[in-house]
C-alpha cells in the first residue's frame, strides 16, 4: 500500500473512533447514532450535484450496505448496552479483521501476503488485548452469553459490510458518490427502524450536539475509507481502519482523563508494529 492510502486509513480510523466514543458516552445511543447518520446524510447529499449518481452496477451493493448497516447498528448499540464500550468495541473490530481475509479472497478473489496476513494478526491481537484489559479492569458490566451474542453479531455484520463496500466502490466509479448514497439509504433506513425512539422536541438539542460533529466525522471517515477501497487492497486497509479501537483509547487517554495502562501502551505499539507489515503485504 502507498504511503497516502495508509495515512488516509489511519485518518479515518481516527475519526471513526471519535464519532463511536460521542455515540456511546451520550445519554440515548440509539438517538444519537440515528441523528449522526441523518446530519452525516444531509451534508453529503449537496455533493451528489459535483459528483452524479453512482454507476447502476454498484446500487446491488448499495442495497447489500444499507441492508447490512441496518442490522449491525442495532446489534452494535444492543451490545453496547450490555457489556460497554471498552470490551465491545475492540472485539467487534478484532472479529471483523479476522473475517475480512477469508471473505476478501472469497468475494474479491483477493490474496494477502505473508507479511500481510502477520499485519492482520497483529492487528487482532492488539484489539483483543484491549478487550482482555477491558474485562479485567471491569470497564464494563459483567459479560454474559447474550453480549458475546451480539458482539459477535456486530463484528460478523462490520465484516460484511466492508467487504460489499469495497465491491460497490469499485463497480461505482466514484468513491464519493457512492459514500454519499449509502449515507444517504443508511439514514432512512435507521430513521424507519427508529421510528419509536425519535427524539421529542425538548431532546432534540442534546441529540444535535452529537450529530453533529459526529455526522461530519463520520462522512469524512467513511469517504476517506471508500477512496483507500477503491486504490488498495481489502483486507490491509480494513485493517488499519479497525486501528479505530486503538485510537478510542488515546482519545480517552487525553481527553476523557482515563488512565493509560500498561497493557493498553502494548496494544497500540503492536498496531504501530503492524503498520509497516500492512504496507509490505
């Protein structure tokens, strides 16, 4: 992978750590992440006018996406609420890593190197290291089948999303117009399953003060991702994407006051390691 497309990458697995964090510390997760998708949607549909509609191969894969998205989402928020967002997140994001390279050569017919497939486990093991510090610092509440249940759900659904965005980008013939599309069907989707737990009038500032910069993160993040799809291979650009955990928790770390262990400075050195092994493979 070139330079530029691992930078882009690791910017948007900033981002997307951002707006998840936002998502998970407000007071209605499900209300702030259906306000995200629909700000995210609103600033991008002006962009359809410089970029036109995606090609008519990609809206099969923009229908997979949406129908996808509208199932990890909830199992994402439902997990959340289970077992909280220091062990959930990293293990949604391990699974998917370890997904996306058998589904990649199944779907894409794309093969990892061996330096690659080291970058992708290196990857993993930094997310399930976060995940194993999260458990046992109990960050969050006790673990029980149901929340491996829908944490499993929500790195099986990631997984699949990932690999029919990168197939739609690239029958699309613009990562923006297709990132904008999707954007635009995730929102209406998520407002329809939504549809009882829409915000009251009084609500609607606290919910705004999340979608906002959230749904500009987002945007920014799923664009810069949809580009690196469209260049590079799948599996090592998701990979570096789902640095996002890592990236949550140095966000926490300066900003949110939370203590930066031992074993988390291990996680986020591994995924420093994995970076030139990604850009080899």
């Amino acid at each position: 992978m070139e330079l530029i497309l691992v930078a882009a990458a690791l910017a948007s697995a900033a981002l997307h750590a951002s707006w998840n964090a936002a998502v998970k510390a407000s007071r209605n997760p499900a209300q702030a992440a259906t306000g995200q998708m629909c700000f995210a949607a609103l600033i991008g549909l002006p962009g359809l006018y410089w970029t036109g509609l995606p090609a008519v191969e990609s809206l099969a894969w923009i229908a997979l996406s949406t129908a996808i998205n509208t199932i990890t989402v909830p199992a994402m928020l439902r997990a959340y609420a289970l077992a909280g967002f220091g062990l959930v997140y990293p293990v949604i994001r391990a699974v998917a890593v370890l997904l996306i390279v058998p589904l990649a050569a199944a779907v894409a017919g794309e093969r990892v190197g061996p330096w690659g497939l080291v970058g992708v486990a290196v990857i993993a093991l930094s997310l399930l290291t976060l995940a194993f510090d999260a458990a046992r610092a109990g960050a969050g509440r006790a673990t029980n089948l149901q929340a491996l249940g829908w944490t499993l759900a929500a790195g099986l659904g990631t997984a699949a999303y990932v690999i029919t965005d990168a197939q739609g980008v690239r029958a699309s013939g613009s990562p923006w117009a297709y990132g904008i599309v999707v954007s635009v069907t995730n929102a209406l989707a998520m407002l329809v399953r939504q549809r009882h737990n829409l915000p009251s009038v009084a609500e609607l500032p606290g919910v705004l003060r999340v979608a906002v910069p959230g749904g500009i993160a987002s945007m920014a993040s799923y664009l810069l991702i949809l580009w690196v799809f469209s260049l590079a291979p799948i599996a090592p650009a998701a990979a570096l994407r789902d640095t996002s955990a890592l990236f949550a928790i140095v966000i926490a770390a300066l900003f949110l006051r939370e203590r930066f262990t031992p074993v988390r400075i291990a996680a986020v050195a591994l995924a420093g390691l994995a970076v030139p092994l990604l850009r080899l493979g």
